[in-house]
C-alpha cells in the first residue's frame, strides 16, 4: 500500500510491486512490464483529478476510442488498437483518491490475456513524482512483439503529455488535454448565430448568450457530451438563474436538447438518459451495482443539456473506463479477496463519509479533529455513526470466502447538479416547456421545497358587490401581477385554485421576500383595484406528481402550507417555524423591523402542533382593511 510521506529513493519496479502485488492467479506467469517514473511541479492533490481521469488522459496520449456495456453483470470493454480488435472485461478498479490507482483488464480477444496497471503519486520537496507500471500477459508470440514495439510510443506520449500537463494546473482545462472542436458545417454555423440574434433581442442576457453559444460552437467534445449548467455558471462566474434561462430558451430555439438523467445512487453513473419528462420511468436498475433504485428521492433525477444534433455532432467519445474521475465522490474503493485485509491511509476532509460493503449495509463516517486516530471495518446497523480523525488509519477486512468490494464515499451529492426540482420550481421552464408531464406512476422527488399560497381577502363580498365578469377580469390582473412578483423572486407558479395561486421556491428566502413584495404591491390604499391578500408558506421536502397533465407538487409539506391560511388575515404571512428557521429567513424578517406573533396550528390529522410565525407587513390597519 502506498503511503503519503516524503522520500529521495525512487521506488523499484520489486518495490512498487511489493505495494501493489500482481494478480495472484497471473503472477506467475512470463509478462512484459515497464516503469515510468516522472517528478513533477505541483501536489498530489492538484495532479490528482487529471492523472485519474485516464479516459482524457488517453485521449491526449493517442490511445484508441473504447466502448463499454455492461453483460450479466459484468463490464466488457472493447476497441481497435493498432486495427485489431481487443475484447476485454473490465474489473472493478482499486484506488485510494489522491495516492493511487489499480486497474485489472482480462482479454478475451487481442493481443494479451491480462493487463495490470498502477499509477501511483507521491510528494516529493519539488512537487510529485508520478510512477507509472503497466504489465501484460501476452497472447503468443505475436501479442509480446506487438506489446514491446507498442510500449515506446506509449512512454514518449507520456513524456510530452504529463510535463505539459503540470505547467498547467491553473487552467480550468489543461491544454495539453483538450483536443480543438471540429469546425461548424455551414448550416450550423448560420442557425447558431440567427438564434444568438434572435435571443438577444428576447432581452436575455447577452454574456450569458454569448458565453453558452460560444462554447457550443468551440467546446471540446467530452465536455460537450453532458452539459450541467450549474457548474458553468459556476465556471464562467455568471449568474445561474441567467444561464438556466439562455439555455432553456435555447433548447426551444433548437440549439440544445434537454435530458432528464437516472443517477444510481451508488455509483452515480448515469443509468437512463431521457429527452422528455414522460419517458421518465418511476424506478432504474444500474447494472454495474446490481441495484433497483426509485425516482422519488431528489438525488437520483439530473437535469442536463446536449448539443442538438442539427448544429453539431458531439458523439460520446470514451478512451477509458476511468472509474475513479467518473466516481470522484468514492475516495476509497477496494476489492479485497478472502481473508484479505488492508491497512490505509486516504487523509480524508472533514466531513461525512458513508462506508459500504458491496453496496450493502452503510454506516456513516464523521471526519474530524476528535475523531479515532484507527478505526476498523465491522458490519455495523445501517446509519450508525463513526468518527474518525482526518489522518486516521482504515482497516479493511474480508474474513468471508468471497471477494468484497470495500468503498467509502463522500455522502453529499454534487452541487453542481440541476436536480428535477429546481427546474419544476423555475418559472421560464412552466412556461416554454408546458407540455411536459410526468408519467401516471411516478412520483418524482423533488426535494426540499418552500410551498407559497395566495388566497383573496372577502372573496365572496367582492364577487356579489362586482359580478363574474367584472371580478374575473380583475382576478386575471392580479395573477398578472402575482407571477410576475413570484418570477422575479426566482419561483414558479404550480398551479392557480379558483382565485388562489400555489407557487415554489427553492430557496425560502426568496419565497419569504416574494410574500412580502406581493403584499406590498396590493398595498392598503391602493385604489385601482379591491383585491388584497392573505399567505401562508411551509417549507420542507416534496414530490412531484402528474395531476390534470401537469406536473404538480403533493405531499404533506403542501398541504400544511395551505391549511396555515387559516391563521392569516389580509396583509398577513403565516408561515410555518420549518420555513421561520430556514437560513436566512430571520434574518431578513429582522432587517424589515417586523413583529411576529408565535401561534400553533393543530389539527386532528396531525401527530403534534406545528409553531407558525404570522407577519402583519401592514400593522395597526383597521379591522376593516384587514379582513
């Protein structure tokens, strides 16, 4: 096992190998082997994310395309080195991230029978030195002299690609690794920049128009594959609510397609990709875990975009498996064979982590200072709590007659990832997109949601004093005035009930400011219209369910949410203690000066009382003004 320490010796091929033994059941067999080892600028941590992602790595060394499908269970891979085709299947890779990596390839057709790689990082006073061991069985004699006059040029595009690479840590993309994007056809070329036009003059924001344009025309292949809009917002420093917006106008302009992505929730490889919310299945199974997962937890629907084909081709190029860079949130993995067992040390960040055996069982690891300076696998009940110290020793045991795979993860998800239920919860979606419908048997997870209701003050008195036709015309004004209000605070509007309007929000201060602004924009002595109102908000977690062919939110959180009506006259808020305590919310309620009165609501279907927080934005109005 490698260990993270300072050293001047470089390691023998004996010694690497001592580390990393070859598989046992080909260890004695005659292979032909080699060792590179290169010292290079920059830490571990640094090199780490370039030297594990093999896939753009090979790509950059010259190595030939792969594809992979999963078979009974297993992984085959295959590609056409050199012309001739290779078959092989690919077992589960070993790393500790940061430190090393093992992968084990068993040929079925080609020019070896097996093939054991290590890449192995190590801090060294200049920077890292990187050992790289690639071992193979050959296939008869013409196997070993392709192997031996493949090797060389293996070694020299290493020797051009990873100096290279180490001046370039502080790219977003290193050059070294990205290949120019294919020029436009003609056709593409005209309808990218008619519609750049076209989006500009709807008032989108122009970086945002140009940026994402720019990128579909010049961008590398690999990045192009999957677009996660959250993360380039994040990488091109622009506001996500901006770029959300372009490329949504976007895909209705025919410049990119949506796609609504099955995760598993263990590998979190993509598992379905779905160009419509309908196709959207209410459960996937992901081969390479051997599990059955639902779509009613929020984590396992990501939202992305593509290139549309009618602009530009952008084909799913893979030039490796390259587990642990599509797995980045595992920083452990490791099959152990019977009776192994393994000491390490992964110098995890603090934070949560989940340990599993073969997907199975998973207690939660608590990475902190005050953690145990050792801790050992056990096969503990499901969610029981471990702590570790950050540079904690790990000791994993296999005491059954059967290999076991050993990960720990990170147990937070990517935030880079637009989850189903900020794009339901995102007006300019409702609006471009109302065609979509979730499928009758699904109920989509959608996560926390801040659930608003609307409700007109007198309503009964002001449809006998106006008449239906006169109070539907200033019905339809307001809810003019309401979506715009909720739009502008970054929510939607779900659905109106008569004259109520249920609208979302991710975020519960943005639903807090929307009530507030609303009852300020029907304020008390307004004289163009009679319509005031009274709000109530809950926030908490939610589904998605199809109702009437749209896709609207069910659960109890809504419904709390419009039963808290009944603690709020007009110019109120009532709002629930889960949407009071929410970041940021008491805060803002601070700021405008307001007092709150503390209530509860009860009700028989309920197991406790639920704390609400009523604000009266407009205080001391007369009872007949509010009410």
């Amino acid at each position: 096992m490698a260990t993270a320490h300072r050293t001047i010796e470089r390691l023998t091929l004996e010694q690497l190998l001592a580390q990393h033994p070859y598989p046992a059941e080909w260890a004695n067999e005659k292979r032909i082997e080699r060792l590179w080892t290169f010292d290079l600028p920059g830490r571990p941590e640094d090199l780490w994310p370039w030297i594990a992602d093999t896939s753009r790595m090979n790509r950059a060394l010259g190595t030939a395309e792969m594809t992979f499908e999963e078979r009974a269970g297993k992984r085959w891979g295959t590609a056409k080195p050199g012309g001739v085709r290779h078959e092989w299947i690919e077992l589960p890779w070993n790393w500790v991230a940061n430190q090393w990596l093992t992968s084990i390839r068993i040929y079925e057709r080609g020019f070896m029978k097996v093939m054991y790689a290590i890449h192995q990082l190590e801090p060294i006073a200049t920077g890292t030195r990187v050992y790289l061991y690639f071992g193979g069985v050959p296939r008869g004699a013409f196997g070993a002299t392709a192997m031996r006059l493949g090797f060389p040029t293996i070694e020299r595009a290493y020797k051009r690609v990873l100096p290279a690479l180490a001046t370039q840590l502080d790219r977003l993309r290193p050059d070294v690794l990205m290949l120019p994007a294919p020029p436009l056809s003609t056709v593409g070329d005209q309808r990218l920049e008619t519609q750049r036009k076209a989006l500009i003059e709807r008032g989108l924001p122009r970086a945002s128009i140009d940026r994402l344009l720019d990128w579909i025309r010049d961008g590398d292949n690999i990045d192009l594959h999957r677009i996660q809009i959250r993360e380039r917002a994040r990488v091109w420093k622009l506001p996500e609510q901006d770029l959300l917006r372009v490329a949504l106008h976007a895909t209705r302009a025919g410049l990119l397609a949506l796609s609504w992505d099955t995760v598993c929730p263990h590998c979190r490889g993509v598992r379905d990709e779905n160009p419509t919310l309908a196709q959207l299945a209410a459960r996937a199974h992901c081969d390479v875990c051997q599990v059955g997962f639902d779509t009613d937890r929020p984590e396992t629907v990501e939202v992305t975009f593509r290139v549309h084909p009618s602009i530009r081709d952008v084909p799913d190029q893979v030039y490796c498996s390259a587990e642990p860079a599509r797995k980045d949130h595992i920083r452990v993995q490791w099959t152990l064979p019977p009776g192994g067992e393994v000491k390490l040390s992964p110098h995890l960040r603090p934070g949560r982590y989940t340990v599993w055996r073969d997907h199975e069982g998973g207690w939660y690891l608590d990475v902190g200072d005050d953690g145990e300076q050792t801790v050992k696998w056990a096969p503990l009940s499901e969610g029981t709590v471990v702590t570790a110290n950050p540079d904690a020793t790990f000791e994993l045991v296999n005491d059954s007659p059967e290999p076991h795979l050993f990960t720990i993860e990170e147990a937070r998800w990517s935030d880079h990832a637009l989850r189903a239920g900020q794009l339901l919860s995102f007006q300019d979606f409702r609006d471009l997109f109302s065609e979509e419908y979730i499928g009758a048997d699904v109920r989509l997870g959608v996560g926390e949601q801040t659930l608003l209701f609307t409700d007109v003050v007198g309503s009964t008195a002001f449809y006998t004093s106006r008449g239906d036709p006169a109070a539907f015309i200033e019905i339809k004004r307001h809810f003019d005035e309401v979506f715009a209000i909720v739009s502008a605070h970054r929510g939607a509007v779900v659905k109106t009930i008569g004259d109520a309007v249920m609208a979302t929000f991710v975020d519960p201060v943005d639903a807090v400011r929307a009530s507030h602004k609303i009852h300020q924009t029907f304020f008390p002595t307004r004289a163009d219209t009679p319509i005031r109102l009274r709000i109530s908000l809950n926030t908490g977690p939610c589904i998605a369910v199809r109702l009437n062919s749209n896709a609207d939110f069910f659960g109890g959180t809504v419904n709390v949410a419009a039963k808290l009506q009944a603690l709020a006259e007009g110019y109120q808020i009532a709002m629930s203690d889960a949407t009071y305590h929410a970041p940021g919310v008491a805060a803002y309620i601070s700021e405008q000066q307001a007092d709150l009165d503390v209530l509860e609501y009860t009700s028989k279907a309920l197991p406790a009382p639920i704390g609400v927080r009523r604000w009266s934005v407009f205080r001391d109005l007369p009872i007949a003004l509010a009410t």
